[in-house]
C-alpha cells in the first residue's frame, strides 16, 4: 500500500468501503447531511433564487427523466446542475469545518451527484447503497479540500469555494452506478479535468450583483456526472490526479499539498465527521455576528423599535464587501451584513422568508438595516487573515434609552468544533420542508432510517423525494 499513490488508495477506500466499516455514527451524519441538503433544496425549489438556474438548466441541457425537486424533464447534467444550484440557492446548506477553516459546501454537489444517479441507475438503489456511496463522497472531499490548503499569502491571491468538489461527487455517482475501481480512476481523472476554475476572488465583491454560481456548487456536479458518463462510454481521464507536482492541488490554485492527510488513517480515523451546518441562510463569513445579534435579541428582549444602533465589530472582508444595505437580488442578501443582521433582529424564522420580495421590500425592515454599521476590529482582522480564518464578530446593540448589550463569536455554530445536535439539525430540515409539496415525516423518517429498515430501496431521485409527496 505504501508504494501506491494517494489517488488509487482512495479510490481502493471508495471502491471496497462496506457499510458495516462505517461507524454508526458516521452513518448517522452522512444522513443528516443528506436531510439537511433535501430540506435546503426544497426550501428554495420554489422561490425566486432557483428560477434562473432551472430555467438556464432547461435550456442547456436538453430533455431527460431527472427530476430537480419537484420539476422534472431534465436531462442528467442538467439535473446535476441545477439541484445542486437550488440546494445552495439559499446559502443555508452544510460545509465542512476544520481547524476553524471553512471548506466548501459540500453537501450540494455530492447529494446532486447522487440524486441524478438514483434517477439514471438501472437497478434499485438501496438506502444502505446511498449512504455508504455519500460517506465515501464526504470522506475523500474533506480529506482532499484540507490537504490542499494554500498558505494565506495564497489564499489572498487564488482560491475557490467547492471546485474540488466535483472529485468526491464522481466517486459518489460512479458507486451507485456500479463503476469498478478502475473506471472510478479514470472518473476521477476527468472530474479533474473539468473542474471549473477557483472564483473566490471573482465574486464581484466591488460591484453588484454578486456572481450567480457563487460558490460553485453546481459546476462541480455537473463536471462530476459528466466524468461518469464519459467513462461509461469508454473515455479515460488523467490517472493518479492528486499526487504529484503538478498534481490536481496545482490545477487548482494552491500553493502547498499535505499528502499525508489523504490516506492517514483511511478507515479509522474519518474527516466525514467534520462536515458542519449552517443555522442562517447567509454567508458562513457573517455566521459569527448574526449568532451575536440573534442572543442579544433573546437575552435583552428588545423589539425592533427599541434598537438605535447595531455597530458590529469583524474584518475587513464584511467591512469593505459586504455592507449592502439595498441588496437586489438574493444572492446579494445572503452576502449583506446589514439585511442579514436586520432579518434576525426582526425575529424572522432563519429560511426563504428571509428573502421573500415582500420582506426585502418592507420598510421597517430596511430601515433596521440602516441602523447597522461595521468596523474593522485588529483581533478579529488577525483571526481571519492567519491560517485559522476564523470570521469572528462582535456586536454592540444600543437601546434607544442608551443602554447597551454586547456579544461576540470567534467561530461558527454548527461546526465540529461548535456541533450543534441531531434534533436541531432535523428541525432546520423540518423547517424548510414546511409548507413544500412534502410529507415531511414520511421523508423524515426514510432519510434518518426511523422505521429501523435499511433495506429500503430508491428507484430514482423521485424515489427518494417526490414519493412522499403530498
């Protein structure tokens, strides 16, 4: 083993792992994480920040039996796409934690991956089969994205959000589709090949609006299904793809490849575990003042006519980027400090109705915005532009009698470091299921396994969803 690359002794992990070697905890999470990414995607199957996507998808990808949360029609890139889009649409979906550091999103892409297997595959798909293909999914993504961390004088100059995904979602769609160890090398090869390019710096943070496929979610999926399939043909894609010197940690923009971390301990020792969720739909950057505003609101009681200042204290990025006090679309929302701050300072439910037309229009709430200003704190600019990139915050709210109440977060809610608890997980996902074209503790009880049978079996992605629809 020692002799082969850390790409094949990957692939071998992926190509043999059994559900019975997975801990039952990691079952546990590869689960919720497969909820929280069906109850991210309903939640904005319907709302304004997937329409573009599906309607680009449509056009795009010609005609198919893939279905994107309720529509159906498409073909499977374009169904890799846009539900991997629409599961992101809300910026509410997983991420991965380490360290402090953010690591992508990477339930979107690799869920997607899956849901256009189960559509496609020419057998039934069992509920066992789906969740070991996921935990393989998370264990290579997170293992890779930590081993490619560029140093931070790099991450200042390139660096993309969930690019890499599209390796991990290429081992997921190949295992369900029955891709041997050897077509899951070259599926890897060319999910390489056409993973999109790093963007983080490419967001249009000077302007607005903000790029569309913001964290690049849904390109990583569709290079992913797009490598299976061409192995399925009979392509070949670039052998042993993360090793090397200009292995794919190159391609990718970083500077730097602890290759250790891909294979150290594989099978004992499981980074699926540091997948994270998210409590706001927002960007992960603001987690930190939005958790410090949402304790102030239940500690002090104060409604939103007593506040007449909310100063926030973080780092330069939400302070040059990301004030925008009159987002116009819902991309830019979730990337605005004052829309945020002000939707939980209003008490708003933490889901779509955070970006409804009618919310991002109502004058109160805009006017709660205005209230919101943000400086540039030395401490929390350190914690952020070091290695750690820790998004710390801290808020001063001000009555309008002057007194003052005052939190602050270093890292996240809902990281590993900062877990949050299966019930609260399943009631994010209960809450963004309410009111879809779902029976909600049907689909409950067949992602988490609560009728203790995992024997069930998934003819499609409708299998797994639109068969307990209302």
């Amino acid at each position: 083993m020692m002799n082969t690359t850390s790409t094949r002794q990957l692939i071998k992990f992926a190509s043999t792992l059994r559900a019975q070697a997975i801990p039952d905890t990691v079952r546990h999470k590869v689960s919720l994480h497969l909820l929280d990414g069906l109850g991210c995607g309903w939640a904005a199957s319907q709302h304004q920040s997937s329409e573009q996507a599906i309607r680009a998808a449509r056009l795009f990808g010609g005609h198919g039996d893939c279905s994107v949360f309720g529509h159906t029609g498409f073909s499977p890139l374009a169904a890799a796409f846009s539900n991997a889009a629409v599961i992101n649409g809300l910026d509410h979906d997983d991420g991965v934690e380490i360290d402090g550091k953010g690591l992508g999103h990477p339930g979107a892409t690799l869920i997607a991956a899956a849901m256009v297997a189960l559509d496609v595959s020419p057998t039934r798909i069992s509920h066992e089969t789906l969740i070991t293909a996921l935990t393989a999914g998370f264990e290579v993504n997170n293992r890779l994205i930590y081993a490619i961390q560029p140093t931070a004088e790099r991450f200042n100059q390139v660096y993309g959000v969930a690019q890499h995904q599209s390796i991990g979602a290429a081992l997921v769609a190949g295992l369900l589709l029955g891709l041997d160890e050897q077509q899951l090398h070259h599926a890897v090869g060319l999910a390489a090949t056409l993973t999109p390019l790093p963007s983080l710096h490419q967001y249009n943070w000077q302007q607005r609006p903000l790029l569309s496929i913001k964290d690049a979610v849904a390109p990583a999926a569709q290079a992913a299904v797009q490598a299976v399939m061409m192995v399925q043909q009979g392509m070949s894609g670039s052998l042993d793809v993360l090793d090397g010197e200009q292995g794919f940690w190159r391609m990718i923009g970083s500077d730097q490849f602890a290759r250790d971390i891909l294979t150290h301990s594989l099978g004992s020792y499981w980074y699926a575990d540091y997948g994270s969720f998210k409590i706001y739909p927002a960007c992960r950057w603001l987690a930190c003042a939005l958790e410090s505003m949402d304790t102030l609101v239940k500690e002090t009681g104060w409604q939103v006519e007593d506040i007449r200042s909310i100063a926030v204290y973080t780092f330069p990025r939400i302070v040059d980027d990301m004030m925008d006090y009159r987002p116009q679309t819902v991309t830019d929302a979730q990337f605005s400090l004052p829309w945020t701050m002000a939707a939980v300072a209003a008490g708003l439910a933490p889901c779509a109705d955070w970006y409804t037309e009618q919310n991002m229009q109502n004058p109160a709430l805009l006017g709660l915005a205005d209230k919101v200003t943000a400086s540039i704190d030395a401490d929390f600019s350190a914690r952020m532009t070091g290695p750690a990139r820790q998004p710390g915050a801290r808020v001063e709210l001000t009555h309008v009698n002057g007194s003052r109440a005052v939190q602050e977060r270093f890292k996240p809610l809902g990281s590993a470091e900062r877990p949050i608890s299966a019930s609260e997980v399943i009631a994010k996902a209960r809450l963004n299921l309410t009111g879809q074209n779902v029976n909600v503790e049907a689909l409950l009880a067949r992602v988490m396994q609560q009728h203790g049978n995992d024997r069930i079996f998934y003819a499609s992605a409708a299998g797994l969803t639109a068969a307990v629809m209302k």
